[in-house]
C-alpha cells in the first residue's frame, strides 16, 4: 500500500504533464473567440422572444460542461425561474437587475453591472430584468434546464 499511493500519484501528475487525462484520452481542442468573432443567434425557446444567443463551448442542453452568452436588449425581463443546476453568471457589459424569489419585483433587485459575477443554487427561484443592452456569460454543468414559478410565463408554452 505504501508503494501503490506514490506510483499512482505519479502517474496522475504524468498523464496531466503530457495533456491526457489518466483514462488516457486527449483533451480538447482549443477554442478562442474574439468580440468579431461571436455570431449571435436567436436566443433558447426557454427565453421569450428578443434574447440572442451563442454557446462557446459544449452544449447546454447536454450532459457536461457549457459556456454561453445571452444578449438582453434594454427592458428585456425573466420572470421568475429555477434551475436543475448551479447557475453561474458573469456580466460582460450592461446592467442586470437580479432578484430572488417568486414574485418579479423590479424594485426587489440587485444591481449586477459590468464585471460582475453571481452563483445560485439548485432550486433558487429568481428572476431579472436588463437595464441598457446587457451581455451575460452563462457556464455550468448541462443539461442547462429552466424552469417558470408560473407555467403562463415559459414562453415554449405559447401557441405559434
């Protein structure tokens, strides 16, 4: 036992030193992505309408790791919500009103401006509202799930 722990240690730092992981598989590849580069799309069917989007690494409605950017315009409003996983959030420009509970209360916000960064718990009902045009990055663990305190909000609801 004494002899297994330093052999298996060593290995781990091995593996590590030459970009594998110790099941022996590669990591991936490199991803850079400049403001020019960012292509944004129509936002999730999660959001109602007016949201854009775009997933810089992984998938969020998949198994694993996820970053994503949303771009809110001025107003732009989530009624009150929860997710399956830790949310994590940073504010890359703009302004983003965050409130908790299940009740939308613009009043009842924080202010989380430029450079600002937020985490909340599984289950954490919450809502916001952007103030200006206001980009967020999104990262987690997927699948990315979203779900309204009143069904009549989640807009994947609505009739087309």
């Amino acid at each position: 036992m004494k002899t297994l722990l330093p052999v298996l240690l060593f290995l781990l730092t091995a593996s590590a030193a030459f970009g594998q992981h110790p099941s022996g598989e590669t990591k991936d590849k490199m991803g850079l992505f400049t403001p020019t580069e960012i292509q944004w799309s129509e936002g999730p069917a999660s959001l109602r309408k007016g949201a854009r989007m775009m997933v810089l690494e992984g998938d969020p409605t998949k198994e694993g790791m996820f970053t994503m950017r949303l771009w809110f315009p001025d107003g732009f409003e989530v009624a009150p919500h929860s997710h399956t996983q830790i949310e994590h959030v940073t504010i890359i420009s703009g302004t983003l009103q965050f409130g908790m509970g299940e009740k939308f209360d613009r009043a009842a916000t924080r202010e989380m401006s430029t450079g600002s960064f937020g985490y909340w718990p599984v289950g954490m009902k919450h809502f916001a509202w952007a103030k200006g045009e206001t980009v967020l990055q999104l990262h987690g663990r997927g699948p990315w799930t979203i779900t309204y305190v009143n069904p009549a909000d989640d807009p994947r609801k609505e009739t087309k």
